[in-house]
C-alpha cells in the first residue's frame, strides 16, 4: 500500500534541500512534481523542478477536477496532478509531494491516511537570512515571504509532525525516522500481514 507524504514549510526554511536528502536516500520514494502557471528561475527545468503550463491550461485542469490540489500562491497556481498518485500505487511506491497549507488541507480531504510534516526554520531572522542568502528576491518580495511565512506558521498544528531544520544533518535524520515508522503502521502493513496469517489456518 503506497503512503503519501506532505512536507510544508514557510519559503526559505531549507525545505527543497531536506526533500532533495529524502529522495536521494530513499528509491522508493516518488517526488510529485507540481504544475505551476510561473515563469521558471535560475537553473529549474521543465518536467524536473516543476511542470511549467500556461494559466489557460491549468484552469482547464482545473476545471476537469485533475488536481489533486491546487492553489493561488502570489498571483501563480500550483497543483497536483492526479496522475502522480496513480503512478505511485502502479509503482508500488510512496509518494512524496512538497506543497504548501493550503494544498495539504485540500490533499488531506482526498487521502485522509496522508501523512503532514511541518518544516520549521529555528527563528524569523535565521529565516529572513536563507531567504537574503538565495539572491533571488527583492527587498519587496522578501518582506512578502516573511509575512506569508507568520500565516504559514500559524497552521502548524494541523500537521502530524513538526521539523525544526537547524542542522540539515538533524532534521534529515528526523525525516527518514518518521518515513520508517509511518511505512510500518498496522493499516499500512495489512497485505503482508494478511499472508502471514492464513499460514496458522484455524489455529488463530
């Protein structure tokens, strides 16, 4: 049975470096590349950091109920597209997906057993310098993000799990922890234990 899980985390947390960790560690992970109506930045590639589509298409999908999620994220839509999941059960592989609140909610009510994982940085100035650090931003954008991030922050709770991201090393670990034990809850496990059990015939 194929888990699904959903890292969060303000901009500027160091999140796409803890999924990248993830990924490299884990092959039976699948990462959900989203689909944005953005225009791509610096080194990001069609069909490898995001699926680039005009803002016609994706209400087009939109419409047609294919996402997953979705959301308006200062003036550009991302989403999942439902083909990723599929993919993923065919595979027999878990599938990870870096979205931020709003879309976890809305995942959430179509995978309820999907597990959330909240990215913390250690504090708002350790945050505003990754963000200076980046040399992608205006001074306007940054204080954009900033202020996104405080809202961001404050749906933590909806989350099964918080990551503070203080050392990468740390909270990488963290991660895979949590993977392990989630790969092994009883309702995950039912194909293998069912096997197991119809060996002990009538003895049960």
């Amino acid at each position: 049975m194929s888990a699904v899980f959903i890292i969060s985390a303000p901009s500027g947390s160091g999140k796409t470096r803890l999924v990248q960790e993830l990924l490299s560690s884990d092959p039976k992970l699948l990462f959900s590349i989203s689909y944005t109506t953005r225009a791509p930045r610096g080194q990001e590639r069609q069909g490898t950091s995001y699926q680039f589509i005009s803002r016609e298409e994706f209400i087009a999908r939109k419409d047609r109920d294919e996402f997953l999620e979705w959301a308006e994220v200062f003036g550009n839509f991302y989403g999942t597209h439902e083909s990723v999941w599929l993919e993923a059960q065919r595979e027999g592989r878990d599938l990870l997906l870096d979205i931020d609140v709003q879309g976890a909610q809305q995942l959430k009510v179509k995978i309820p057993d999907a597990v959330t994982i909240f990215v913390l940085a250690p504090s708002r100035e350790i945050l505003e310098q990754r963000l200076r650090a980046r040399s992608e931003d205006s001074e306007q954008v940054i204080a954009r993000r900033l202020s996104a991030a405080a809202e961001e922050i404050r749906n933590y709770h909806r989350y099964d799990y918080v990551v503070v991201n203080d050392q990468v090393t740390e909270a990488v670990s963290t991660l895979q922890s949590i993977l392990r034990a989630e790969r092994v809850r009883r309702q995950r496990m039912e194909d293998r234990i069912r096997p197991i059990l119809a060996t002990f015939g009538e003895s049960l």
